[in-house]
C-alpha cells in the first residue's frame, strides 16, 4: 500500500497534477471574469481574484517544501490555532450573507473556516497515524470524537452548514479507510443519518403536509411536547431494531446481541435530536434550499429560482457553447450568485457539454493522481493525508455536479479553482501543495 516506488523516476512534482490545477485555475479565471463583466462589482472581484492568485500559489509552494511530517509532530498545535481562528471569528467577524464567518482587513476577506477544512483533515490524518494500532477501539473514537465535535460545534454557531457538510463525509471517509471497526462505523453513520434527515423530512411534511392523511394526525404531531418525542422516538427505534434483528435471526441465522441494539437505538436517538438541533437553527434561506431540492417546480419565482434558472443556462449552452462573454442567461442576470455558487451553469451556458466534460476531466486527472501519490507515500500520515483530501475535492466535486442536475440540495459550496473566493482558492492550492509534498518525499527526499 505504501512505498511502492519501483519504476518510479525521482520527481520532485507530479506534473499531471501540476497541468491539471493550471487548466482549472485558467478556466475559473475567464469564467467568473465573464460571469461579472459588465456588473458594478466587476472591478473590486477581479481585483480580489487576481491578489488572491499569487497568494494561492504561495500557499502551494509552501505545502509542497515544507515537511508535511511536522504536522504528525505537532497536529495538537494545529488544533489549537482552528479553535483560536474559530473562536476569534465570532467575537471579531463581520456578518455576511447570514453568517458570522469572514474577518475584513481593508478591503478584503477571509473566511477561516475555508482554512479550517484542510487543517482539519491533517490533524485527523495526523491523530489516525499515530494510532494504528488503537484505531478500532472505542476510547481511540471518543477521542477523535472530543477533538472533533468543538469544531463543528463553533462552525455551526457561525452558523456555516456548507463547511460541515463538506468536512464531515471527508472525515467518515477517512475514518473508514483509517480501518475503524465497523460497528463503531456503523454507529457514526447512524448517528449522521438521522441528524441529517430530520431536517429534509420535517420540511417534507411542511411542503406535503398529507402524507400524515389528515390534519388531526398532522395536530397532534406538532402539539406533541418536547419530553413525549424522546420516548416515542426512542420506543420507535427500538421496536424496528428488534424487528430488524428478529429477521435476520430467522432467515440468515446472524444473532445480534441486545447490548449492541441498545448502543445503536441510542446512537439514533442522539442523530434524531441532533438532527432537532439543526432543524431548529437553519436559517430561512438554507430551509428554502432544502424546499427548492424536494420540491423544484413547486415555487419556480422563488425557492427554486436559482436552480431552475442554472439549470436553463446551463441546457442552453448545448454542446459547444455560446461563447466567453456571450452567455445571455448569466449577462442579462437571470442566474443568481453567477461567480460563486453557480458558476459551473455559467461554464457549461459558454462552454456547452465539451467544456463542462473538459473541466469534469481535470477533476478527475486530479482525484485520479492522489490516489496514485497516496499509494506510493513513505509513511502512514502520507497515505491518510492524502486520502482525506481526496475525500474533500471528491465531495466538493460531486456537490457542484450533483446540485445541477438537482440530486442534492444546493448547499452554497464553492467548485474549487473555478469559483471566485479567495479564501476557498488559498486553502485549495495548500492541500494540493501537501500532497505535492507528500510526493516529493516519497522516497524519503528531504
């Protein structure tokens, strides 16, 4: 798995990699400089991306030289400073767009969480790599779990949704690579179902409100107090255990032991009521997101406006495109936050099907060579280092493409390298610089 270096020239870059970000960086720089041409903000954004270049390159080249290895050594340190940024976030932030997330220095922005995302797939890969022999038991995973939970815990006090749906799948995904038993696995995704769906089906039944049949029904459910819904919901979850273990009793022969019903019962119920918590503290934009995803063409001038209006750019782009600069969906404004959320329907509106594939490609070229540095690193925290950040830009990537052919909400994730953000733009190109620099020392270069 690691080391494999036969046949392997002594490298000090992965050029693929290399073309590939330059491609991307290349084509999100003419896409947002036509999603804003002609805009009052035309100036001030371009502006902002071009200074955020160099200093994305920077933080690539400083990934890439400096010793990855250190963070092994020093991963709590790391740990420290995303808490101190997080915390400092909210007591000095400014509020935009709804959350409490940016700091401003004169004319400019940072979004630490963006950062955050990177730095905490490191101290992850770094606390995994020092225990790979502990990963499977509990007390390892309660661990992780206090290093974790505060984190998510002030991002979502910002309230920033996007930076944990982005970070948490990529930190499963590291976790089960990593080799964590797979009960305890089995618990976790448990666990992030259920807080992940309460918030989808409640708005559900406000969208369809009879599938409850009848109001009476649809009454009593929403009269129900806060201390009547534990035990309902506990005793449910129970009951379907029990059930589920019954049947697998008596048709496959498999026996599953009541205390492990009992763990995955409670694992659910704490999902449910993190699922309460989060349903309780969604903003009323990102409740209009998750109506527009179920419901697309039920409110097309409102929740699902910015879809349905992608969507059109993006189909009438055809094959070929129309052209940089001559987009008229994105041009005449019919398509919202054009250089950020959805900058992929102004790409595919000028550049058709070929440019989208073209640009779906150099994702893949990406996702495909960090695979293969990942095979051939020299230690443990290499290999999960690199797995976790292609856990990261596979999610980033799927969300982008998957929200415009409508099979996830739209979450406000940015596509790395093509939308406009710096913050985004800076982090990206430091993880890329670190798996570069777990490249670079594969064979044990210094």
């Amino acid at each position: 798995m690691l080391n494999n270096n036969s046949g392997i020239k002594t490298r000090k870059l992965d050029w693929p990699m290399i073309y590939a970000l330059i491609g991307l960086c290349v084509m999100g720089f003419f896409t947002i400089l036509s999603a804003v041409s002609g805009t009052k903000e035309m100036v001030s954004i371009m502006r902002t991306h071009i200074i955020a270049l160099p200093v994305a390159i920077s933080a690539f080249v400083f990934g890439w030289l400096f010793n990855y290895q250190i963070y092994a050594e020093h991963y709590k340190k790391l740990y420290a400073f995303v808490i101190f940024l997080l915390v400092a976030v909210l007591a000095f932030g400014i509020v935009a767009r709804g959350s409490h997330s940016w700091f401003r220095f004169g004319g400019f922005s940072f979004q630490p969480a963006e950062l955050c995302r990177i730095a905490l797939i490191v101290i992850t890969a770094a606390f995994l790599a020092a225990r790979p022999r502990q990963i499977k038991s509990f007390k390892t995973l309660a661990i992780f779990g206090a290093f974790i939970l505060p984190v998510f815990a002030l991002i979502m006090m910002q309230p920033d949704f996007s930076s944990i749906v982005v970070t948490a799948p990529a930190l499963l995904i590291l976790l089960f690579v990593a080799g964590v038993n797979i009960y305890y696995f089995v618990l976790i995704i448990a666990f992030v179902l259920m807080a992940g769906i309460f918030p989808i089906l409640w708005t559900y039944i406000g969208l369809y409100p009879e599938v409850l049949d009848n109001s009476v029904i649809l009454g009593w459910v929403n009269s129900l107090s806060f201390d009547i819904i534990p035990c309902l919901i506990f005793s449910g979850v129970i009951l379907a255990l029990f059930i589920i273990g019954w049947f697998m009793l008596k048709y496959f022969r498999i026996f599953v032991p009541f205390s492990l019903t009992m763990v995955l019962a409670f694992s659910m119920v704490a999902g449910f009521f993190g699922g309460y918590f989060v349903n309780k503290h969604i903003k009323s934009y990102q409740r209009k997101r998750i109506e527009a995803f179920l419901a697309p063409t039920a409110d097309p001038k409102g929740a699902s406006y910015n879809v349905l209006q992608a969507q059109i750019a993006m189909g009438s782009g055809g094959v070929l495109g129309k052209g940089f600069f001559s987009g008229t969906q994105s041009r005449l404004g019919f398509v919202p936050e054009r250089h950020t959320d959805f900058i992929l329907a102004i790409l595919g509106e000028e550049r058709g099907l070929i440019g989208t594939l073209f640009v779906l490609g150099l994702y893949i070229l990406i996702l495909w060579r960090i695979v293969f540095i990942a095979q051939n690193s020299s230690d443990l925290f290499g290999y999960l280092l690199c797995v976790g950040i292609f856990a990261i830009f596979f999610v980033y990537m799927a969300f982008n493409f998957g929200m415009l052919i409508g099979i996830v909400p739209v979450a406000g994730i940015p596509l790395p390298f093509i939308s406009y953000g710096g913050s985004n733009l800076v982090s990206s190109m430091w993880a890329m610089g670190l798996v570069e620099g777990v490249y670079f020392r594969r064979l044990s270069l210094i």
